[in-house]
C-alpha cells in the first residue's frame, strides 16, 4: 500500500469515528430527556376550606370543618416527617411521623381528633385561616418551598401551582 492510501485510509477512518461520536452525542440529550421529572410537585395542596360553614364559634366542630388537603401525586408513598403547612402569620403546622401513600389525600383539620390515614389534626383552639385573606405555604422537611394556596387579595401572588381553590370542598 502505498505512502498516500495510507494516509488517505487515515483520514476516512478518523472522519467516519469522528461522526460516529457526533451522531452518539446528539442522541444522548433526546433518550436524556425522555427521562425528564415533571414541572410539578409531588406534593400539592390540593383543596381549602379556609372559612368553615356556619358559624365561627372556636368550638371542635367549627374549627374541623376549616382545613387544607394535600395530595400526593406520585406512586410512591411520600415521608412528610419534619414538613410544615403554615399561614401568613407564621402560624405552622409539623408533619410528625406521618407517610402519605401514592395518590392519596390527607386532610388537615385546624381543631382536635385523632389522627388517621386520611384525617390530622392540629390540635388548636382558634381559627389559622384568615376568611378574607391568607395563604397557606406547604415546605419540605429542609424549609423548602413545595406548593402554595393563596386567597382573597393574595389570590395572585406566591408559588400557587394554577389554581385557587379557596372555599372549595
């Protein structure tokens, strides 16, 4: 073989890896993304009840039928040990020793009872939720922002995921 087929077997062989590297290299991203999580939280507040029916009378009944309900949109069951649901006024609610399963819901009442599966309990005696204007902040066990529900005049502001719920059942 001579000096320039030689060198001229080289050069295609260097080409065809070289596009063989640029052609692996542009499918990696695209299988990449195939993968990609979703611009959602897996945990979202998915309903309030900020203003309990009838009247506001600070007794177990009225303070029960004001709460937040939280979904877990995931398959998985979620350990919400150390996570905080608050309003505005810094008032927190922590999540103790307490697993939500994949696709379920649990609702968080403001009053006292004993806690279930579907039901906790945050064991006051006054109202958290303001009925004109609050929003209740859902944070992970680090302190970071996971969803949250606004109402009233601050119906537009903060990270609410889409949608008011307020007085929704």
């Amino acid at each position: 073989m001579s000096t320039s087929a030689s060198v001229t077997a080289r050069r295609l062989t260097a080409a065809a890896l070289t596009a063989g590297a640029v052609v692996g290299a542009m499918a990696l991203p695209a299988s990449a993304s195939d993968h990609a999580r979703p611009d959602r939280p897996e945990v979202r507040i998915s309903a309030v009840q900020y203003d309990a029916p009838g009247r506001d009378d600070r007794s177990r009944s009225s303070l029960n039928r004001e709460w937040v309900e939280l979904t877990n949109t995931t398959r998985h069951t979620i350990n919400l040990d150390g996570w905080t649901l608050e309003n505005e006024d810094g008032r927190a609610y922590t999540f103790d020793h307490y697993r939500l399963e994949g696709r379920a819901t649990v609702r968080i009442h403001t009053g006292e009872g004993r806690d279930t599966r579907g039901d906790l309990f945050q064991d006051r005696h006054k109202e958290v939720w303001d009925n004109r204007s609050d929003t209740a902040t859902l944070r992970n066990d680090h302190g970071r922002f996971v969803d949250d529900e606004s109402w009233g005049r601050n119906r537009h502001h903060g990270g609410n995921h889409g949608g008011n719920h307020g007085n929704r059942h």
